[in-house]
C-alpha cells in the first residue's frame, strides 16, 4: 500500500480565533488507539470544547470528542478521554514558561492527518473580551466593505 501524502484535514476549531486573541502555535502528535484512528480517517471529529493542560513536564489534551468507530467491537475507545500530546522537552518547557502568566490557555485549532500521522496544532491563546469580538467583526466588515468598492470600481459600476 502507498504511503500517504500531504496534509488531510479533519476537524478545525473556528471559534478559537473569534473568542482568542493566538499567541503562538505548534505542531503535535497525537497517541492513539486503533479505533480512534479508524474514526479519525471517517473524518468524525470535534474540536470545540478542547483544551490542553501540562501534567508533570507531558502534555494532555482534554474534551476532545472523537466519536467511537462503528464497527469496533468491545475495543472501542471512549469518545472524549485525555489523550497525550508528543512534543519535545523545550516546546513543552517554552509552553510551560507561557501558559505560567495569567489568563493564557492551550487550545487545539486543528486536528489533521500530516504523511499518514495525526497531528493536532495547539495555539497559546489569551481570552478576548466581548468589546474585543465586536471591534473584530467590524474591522472584517470594513475590510469586506471596501475589497467590494474596489471591485465595483475595477468593473466600472459607479456607486
């Protein structure tokens, strides 16, 4: 059988980048169970209420809902267990150094498979405030906005 290739997505967190303002990102394995994996490869996957915490120098990710595999049998993983990150010692020290300041968390943003392997990559966020989001939304609306003028114009439209 080939070896895979490139980068398949699976699930993507797009809220993290509304509610957190991102600091920094990684790249991490994953260590899975085979069912996890099968499940994975179905493209079944939810990143939305994760989170990952540092436990005694090994990163853990938590709430991360893979749903079972159908066809596994009394082998089945449980659907949101913690599951253990695989980074190097001075990632995990570097992260450890970060989250150590107040209100910063580790989130995953997206889950995917890179040359066959599953990775997750984590992102240092810091919360945003509701004034935050708003400001957001209306600087994208701006943007919006005005890419349209400009095309308007290209086209010849007057407005």
């Amino acid at each position: 059988m080939a070896k895979e290739q490139g980068r398949k997505l699976i699930a993507q967190n797009k809220k993290a980048r509304h509610d957190y303002h991102i600091e920094d990102t990684w790249e991490a394995g994953l260590v899975l169970v085979g069912t996890e994996v099968k499940s994975l490869r179905e493209g079944r996957a939810s990143l939305v209420d994760g989170f990952a915490e540092i436990d005694g120098g090994e990163v853990w990710l938590h709430a991360v809902h893979i749903p079972e595999y159908a066809q596994g049998t009394w082998t089945n993983h449980s659907a949101r267990r913690k599951r253990k990150l695989l980074l190097n010692r001075a990632e995990i020290s570097k992260m450890e150094r970060k989250i150590g300041d107040k209100g910063y968390t580790l989130i995953p943003l997206s889950l995917y498979f890179k040359d066959g392997r599953a990775k997750v990559e984590l992102a240092l966020a810091k919360g945003k405030k509701e004034y935050d989001k708003r400001h957001s939304l209306a600087e994208r609306q701006a943007t919006r906005e005005k890419e349209q003028a400009i095309g308007r114009r290209l086209k010849g439209y007057t407005d």
